[in-house]
C-alpha cells in the first residue's frame, strides 16, 4: 500500500473522502491522486497528512508518522 493508498483506505475507515482531506491539507484533489499514483510528497504534506490523521485516528502523531513513513518504504524506529 503506497502512501496515497493508505490515506484513502484510513478516510473511508472514518468515512471521510479524498476530497475533505484536501480540504483539510490545503491542497488539490489531484496532488492526492498523484500520490495514489505512486509520488511521494513533500514534507510539508506529509506532516499535515500525519496530523489529520492522527486527529482522526486517536493516536499520537509520532505513531501515525512512523506508519506513513512505511508506506514510502522509510522505517523509523522511535523508542
């Protein structure tokens, strides 16, 4: 699952839509298209994705970004 998959497959598990987390990121539909295509984003993205998500999911941004990391292949190990 690349980075764009697994933003689509966290918001449609909160039933929220590609579109809101746009909204939400302050960018266009289409970069998220572009990252379910496979690009990677900027870091700036990357780190409003993390907060989103961590908001949504309840968990502690640290956490969310060690799991978007893996998505683009970047393990991190917090301790």
């Amino acid at each position: 699952m690349n980075f764009g998959e697994w933003i689509r497959y966290t918001l449609t598990k909160h039933k929220k839509s590609m579109a809101w987390m746009a909204t939400e990121i302050q960018a266009s539909q289409s970069l998220l298209t572009r990252w379910r295509q496979g690009s990677i984003p900027r870091t700036e993205y990357f780190l409003r994705v993390c907060i989103v998500i961590a908001r949504l999911e309840k968990k502690p941004l640290q956490d969310i970004v060690v799991q978007g990391s893996k998505t683009m292949g970047i393990i991190i190990h917090v301790d």
